[in-house]
C-alpha cells in the first residue's frame, strides 16, 4: 500500500510539473505565456506522443510523463514497459486490455499497469482521444517494449 501511495504522489506531482513545463514552453522571452499548444503530429498508425517530463526518481529508475493522442479508431499495439505505468484519460474513451481482461476508461478514470504486463490501448470516441500516461520505469531501457 505504502508504494502505491507513493507512486500516486509521484503521479500527482508529474502532472502538476507537466502544467509548468508546459507553461514554460509556451512562454516568451518576456515570460508572456502563449496559446494552447499546436495540434498533435499523428504518426502513420495515428497516434501522437509527446513527453512532458522526464527526472531521475532514485537512481536506478526515472519518471517520464507522455501524454498520448490517438486519432480516431487508433489503437496501440501489444506492448509492455520496464516500470509501472498509470494511465489517466485526459479526454474521450479508451479501452485497454490487459491480462485477458478489457477496461473501458472515459476522460478523469485512470488504470494502474504493472511493470511487465502486457496490455494494448484502443480508441473507442467518435474523435481524438489523450490519456496521461506516467511511468516510473529503469533507466537506459526502452519505455516501449512491442510484444512479439
């Protein structure tokens, strides 16, 4: 329980870290915040990822936050991660599966990925779809692991 906790603060802190970093980004040289950020860069398979933060955790480990678009009827592949992963649906719906089991997540609902577990994501609105996804992951390994 105590880690879970953990890993909820660590959540917490990222997206308020996120909300700076992208304020910062968006700022000019007078410190003047600009307009929303541009439109997601879909790739061929129509999905978007575009990290927020990435910071040393405790050595051994970092935390990265990517938010992620899927275009609509986008899925992503079977796939897993070195670290545990928290997925909160920014907007839209997805549906995730994972250990033979379907979740149907709508925008504020978030599902908790062990590390290892393999699960895929699927865009299931009539238009795009953003989840924040947070892991807490080794370092120097690929966040993104495509199962075979």
């Amino acid at each position: 329980m105590h880690s879970i906790v953990n890993i909820v603060f660590v959540t917490a802190s990222l997206a308020l870290c996120a909300g700076q970093v992208a304020a910062q980004s968006t700022a000019d040289a007078q410190g003047h915040v600009a307009g929303a950020p541009s439109a997601p860069k879909f790739d061929a398979q129509g999905i978007a990822r575009t990290e927020t933060v990435r910071s040393d955790f405790d050595g051994k480990r970092e935390a990265i936050q990517v938010r992620v678009d899927f275009a609509q009827g986008a899925s992503f592949p079977k796939h897993s991660h070195p670290g545990v992963e928290i997925a909160y649906v920014l907007s839209g719906v997805i549906e995730y599966e994972m250990n033979g089991k379907t979740f149907r997540l709508k925008a504020g609902e978030s599902l908790y990925i062990p590390a290892g577990a393999v699960h895929s994501a699927r865009n299931v609105s009539s238009g795009t779809t953003s989840e924040l996804a947070t892991y807490l992951v080794e370092k120097n390994q690929p966040v993104v692991i495509l199962d075979k």
